[in-house]
C-alpha cells in the first residue's frame, strides 16, 4: 500500500513541475497600435470664388425680316457671315412694286398740279388737302412695300442664324439674324440671394472659354437684375466682355470666376480629407491629447493646391490625421509618427 503511495505522489510531482515549466515559457500578446501621421488645422483668409457657366450672346440682335410675308427671291449672306450696316441680305418678290411707283408719281403731279392752281386763284384748298392726303397713303405704301423688297442690315456683326431659302414665303420667324460683337459681348450668369448684397455693377470677373485652352479673359458686371426667379431663387447678373478682335462668338462657352472677398476659415492638408465609401460624405480625423482620434464630418469650400477649406467640422488649432486612416475608426486610440 506504502507503494502505491509513493507512486502516486511521484506523479503529482511531476506534474506541478510541467505546470510550472510551461507557464515559464508563456509570451504576453501585446496589441499594436494604428501608427499616424499628423498636420495642423489653421485659419486663414480665403478668397470666396464663385464659379458659373454660360453661353456667350451677342451685344445687340436684330432679326432681319420683312413686315409682312412675301416670296424672298435672293440671300446674299450665309450664317457665320461678316455684314455691314445698310448692307443688303435679302431681296424678296417685287410684284407691283412698279405699278405702286407709277401711281405714286401720278399722285405727286396731281398734287403739285393742285398746288399750283392754288397759287394763281384758280384751286380750292379742299382740293390740294386732298390730293396731299392721297400723295400721302400712296406713298406710305410705296415705302411699306420697298421695306419688303429690299432688307438691310441695322447694325455691324455677324450672320448667327438663317432660316429660310430662296424662293420660300417669309413667315413668322426672321428671315435672318445678325449678331453685333464689337466692341463688347455679354453673359448671364444666376446670383443666388445670399450672394447678390456681394456684387455691383462694375465689379470685376476673369473667364475662360473652351475654344481657347490656357487663355483668361476679363469682363465687369454691367448689370444686375432687380428681381429674383422664383424657380431658382436667383437674380441674374448680365457681364459685359471685351471683343475687339470679334474672337469670342455667340454660342461660345464660357466659365465665368468671381471673386466676392475673403473670408477667414479653417485650412487643412488635402491628404486629410477621406471620402465616405458609397457616399459623397467626407470626414477628417482629428486627433486629441488622450490618444483617440474622432471621425469629424466636414464640409469642404475650395481646394487650394494642396490643402481644402473647412466650412465646418474642425477647429483651428486640431491636429488631424494625414497618413495611416485605412486602419483608424472613431475613437481608436493611436500612435503618432515622430
């Protein structure tokens, strides 16, 4: 019995010492932290550039059109045409346009015949009142009818739109349209409410136009209209450009810049702003002095070469996260790259 004993405790003993062998050799699992790197947040003034789109117009339109319909016999001009003021563009059908000159000159010695006669005491002033009315009416058509023979064009510009051939009858659209480009054109822009107590008239603006990679154009405010659209709630802004060499043509697309004044709002490094995934949200993380970071909802304003302005979200003065987000969520705590 004594035996067993002693066997049994042997054993025990043998395994207290494996127990305590083993505990020996165990590691401690420490959990590493998310390294960062970190910026400042700061403020500064930032120029408040508000950027638009428009289509350039000419500076004065004239629809070329006779006063009522007739047959056009001749176009001389094209769209895209170079016209003159008082150059011919359009003839149409003269049909009694002769006759109507014949009874005009008749109307006239009749008059002049009647005057006359007046004169020497052999007429009445009935009479001469009224062969002058009907010299009058006569010629009044005779005119009317010449207007639908020959059309000139008012103003200098360019062709920007024709709509009919030779040989069709003048209808309710103009026959052509002539653009005037020079010495100015002109856009319009929408000015929401909250900006339009920021703009004048004279004020100035830079734009640019497609057709011209590279180039900056300067134009002023001309005029800004005094009631709002209630579709938009916008006011438009007309913008007088400078067209001397008549390069920029109706139509053009235009980007229009303009620049209401600074404002002091916080800046960050760009490589701090992190975009949401499936959604256009976007958030900066900002470090605090316990070792966490918060994941700060931002709006953005401009980009400024490499940093964005902050319209809310983080303060002046917060350090934020510009390298290591992929591993960060809100209130992790990290360590921070020296």
């Amino acid at each position: 019995m004594k035996h067993y004993k002693i066997l049994i405790l042997a054993a025990t003993a043998m395994t207290v010492a494996g127990c305590s062998k083993q505990d020996d050799n165990a590691t401690t699992v420490v959990e590493e932290l998310p390294i960062v790197e970190l910026g400042v947040a700061k403020s500064m003034p930032v120029a408040q550039i508000k950027s638009y789109t428009a289509t350039v117009e000419a500076d004065n339109t004239n629809n070329i059109a006779p006063s009522q319909p007739n047959r056009i016999k001749t176009i001389s001009v094209e769209v895209g045409d170079r016209v003159r003021r008082g150059q011919t563009l359009v003839t149409l059908d003269r049909a009694g346009i002769d006759q109507l000159k014949l009874n005009l000159d008749d109307a006239q010695r009749e008059y002049d015949r009647a005057a006359k006669l007046l004169e020497i005491g052999a007429g009445t002033q009935q009479q001469v009142d009224q062969l002058k009315t009907k010299l009058d009416a006569t010629r009044s058509q005779y005119e009317n009818l010449l207007e639908n023979t020959v059309l000139t064009s008012p103003i200098s510009g360019v062709v920007t739109a024709r709509n009919y051939d030779p040989g069709d009858m003048s209808g309710q659209q103009p026959v052509l349209t002539v653009g005037q480009l020079s010495p100015i054109v002109k856009v319009m822009i929408n000015v929401s409410e909250n900006d339009m107590r920021l703009i004048g008239r004279g004020m100035a603006v830079d734009i640019t136009f497609d057709a011209f990679p590279g180039e900056e154009f300067s134009g002023k405010i001309s005029r800004v209209y005094p009631t709002v659209d209630p579709a938009t709630r916008t006011f438009p802004a007309e913008i007088d450009i400078a067209n001397p060499g008549e390069r920029i043509l109706p139509g053009m697309f235009a980007r229009v810049n303009l620049n209401l004044g600074d404002v002091e709002n916080v800046v960050v490094p760009d490589r701090a702003v992190v975009k949401q995934s499936g959604s256009g949200n976007k958030y900066v993380y900002v470090y605090h002095n316990d070792g966490t970071v918060t994941y700060n909802k931002v709006d953005l304003g401009r980009r400024l070469d490499s940093e964005y302005e902050l319209l809310s979200g983080v303060q002046s003065g917060d350090s934020v996260v510009i390298a290591g987000q992929s591993r960060l969520a809100d209130g992790v705590k990290v360590e921070v790259k020296h």
